[in-house]
C-alpha cells in the first residue's frame, strides 16, 4: 500500500516573517567607503539570486546601531518591493550582520516545512514574479506592500522533494554560470584578436 503526500498550498505570511527595510532617512549616510556596514539595495541584487556585495555602500557603525532589527543573517532573502519587482536574493555568510534598504523587504523563515534555498526559487519563478506584479499598488513606481507580500500562495511540497529541486536547479544555475563565463571569455578574446589584426595593417 502507497501512502500519498499531496503538497501542501500555504500563504507565505504563515512561513515566514516579512519586515520591509528601514526609512530611507535613516540611510542617509551611505557611502562607498571600505569600512562600516553594507547595506543591500535593488542595485546591488545581480542575476543568480545573488548580490554583488563587492559594489555594496555602507553606513557607519554608529548609524547602523540604531537599526538592530534590520540585520540580515544567512538564508534571509531580501526581496525588492519597490521598483524592480520581485527581484530578490538569498543571503550567504559573506553578508550576515548587513542591512537592507528601503526598497526591499526582508523574508525570513519561521517555519520548518520550507527551506529557505526552495523557497527563493520559488518566488523568483515566473508565475509568482507575475503575481507579485499583479498585486503592486498601481503608480510611477511599481511596489508591493507587506500585506500582499504575505499574501502570496506558496506550494510546499515535502522537505524531501523540496531538497530535490534545490539540487536539480544548484546544478542547472552552476552549469550555465560555466557556460557564461566560457562565453564572456571568448568575448575577450574576440576583442584582443580583433585589435591584434588591426595593428597588422
């Protein structure tokens, strides 16, 4: 006898707490210099689900004292809100104790059923980047406010398959992060061999 486990539909308030970032005016000393404490905004979220954290501004530790309830720790995802929609970013060892701009909100798991790792790839697949822009407040700039972040629909499959689509697509993404830089190696290439004929004439 087969015992069937059917996935498990849940909204995504019931899996995760959603804390979008601090005011704007409280970032207001942001620079790129190398030492205080960096703070992710849309910019700085590349492809990948990942941030370009070697471009990060930063905000002066004392500054960054008062805003102790915005600290990012591993496997916190920062969500852009406003703007680029959807966008979004898991957060690895290298940002722990970071901060997150206004323009994002933090989504961090309270719940075992999902795993942080699945979870980002679901809200970055297709269907659910267009129901985020679906549910955007209608303006210049398209946002998405904590309530119907939390709204969200979430399939969560059992932890077991969950870890299955979190290896498939590892593998998937590390495959063509090869063939991308296969590629813009070639570009180079391309380019100097280019310059190399030219300066035969």
């Amino acid at each position: 006898m087969y015992i069937v486990i059917k996935d498990e539909h849940v909204a995504l308030r019931d899996l995760v707490e959603i804390t979008p970032g601090p005011s704007g005016s409280l970032l207001g000393k942001l620079d790129s210099e190398p030492d205080g404490v960096p703070v992710v905004s849309p910019s700085d979220i590349a492809g990948w689900n990942q941030v370009n954290w070697r471009k990060l501004r930063r905000l002066p530790e004392g500054e960054a004292t008062r805003l102790e309830r915005f600290r990012l720790q591993r496997d916190d995802i920062v969500l852009v809100r406003q703007g680029s929609l959807g966008r979004l970013a898991l957060i690895g060892p290298n940002l722990e104790r970071a901060l997150y701009s206004s323009s994002c909100a933090r989504v961090r798991q309270r719940d075992s059923r999902v795993l942080p790792e699945y979870l980002s790839f679901y809200l970055s697949s297709p269907p659910m980047q267009e129901e985020m822009l679906k549910r955007a407040g209608r303006g210049t700039v398209p946002s998405i406010n904590a309530t119907n972040l939390g709204s969200l629909p979430v399939v969560v499959p059992p932890l077991h398959r969950q870890r299955e689509v979190v290896t498939a697509i590892s593998d998937i993404d590390e495959l063509a992060l090869i063939h991308r830089e296969t590629a813009d190696r070639l570009d180079i290439l391309k380019f100097a061999l280019f310059d190399d004929l030219l300066d035969r004439r």
